[in-house]
C-alpha cells in the first residue's frame, strides 16, 4: 500500500491557485477594514481601517492585472494578429498607469 491515501497526486501549484488565494486575502482585508471603519466611525481613528483597505486594494489591483495579462496574451484564432499587440500594449500602458498613479498616491 503506498504511503499516499486514495493514491492522490500530491498538490501543485499553478498561477490559478495562487490567484484564487490573492483573491481571498484580498477579499479578507477589504472586509476587516469595512468593519473596522464602522467600529471606528465615530472616533476618529481610522489609521487601522486605512491600512487593511490599502493592503486589499493593492491585492485586488495585482489580481486584476494578473488576470487582464492572461485574457490579453490567450491567443486568438490562429496566432498572433496585430489586434492581439494593439491589445498588449493598452494593458501595458494600463497598468503603468495604475502602478505609478497608485506608489504616488501611496506616497
């Protein structure tokens, strides 16, 4: 009998799973500051609530982006065309944008 139950593959990871924990976190940290933020509405402290809505913005930003490279470079019909490049360089541009507009702001 072998050492592995029900002679299961042993988990690997792929860009899909780490997504789907990205997401998750994300998801965590934008609830914990919504909740934070209603604890701490009428006290004024709100340094806590902006750091856990800062973390699951930017982890929400990265998924986004992780997601919009991979729609971008599926390719399409036969092969590469000139629409699948026209459609790489908006994202690149895109998400230039959001990263420097984004450390700025964070700035």
């Amino acid at each position: 009998m072998s050492d592995n139950k029900n002679n299961k593959q042993p988990r690997k990871w792929s860009s899909t799973k780490i997504l789907d924990c990205l997401s998750y976190f994300a998801i965590m940290f934008i609830a914990i500051a919504l909740v934070l933020r209603l604890i701490f509405k009428h006290t004024g402290n709100q340094v806590l609530a902006n750091s856990f809505q800062a973390i699951g913005e930017c982890l929400a930003y990265v998924i986004c982006i992780w997601l919009g490279f991979y729609w971008t470079m599926r390719k399409r019909g036969t092969g590469w065309t000139k629409h699948n490049i026209a459609w790489l360089i908006c994202w690149i541009v895109a998400t230039v944008v959001i990263v420097v507009i984004y450390i700025l702001a964070v700035l």
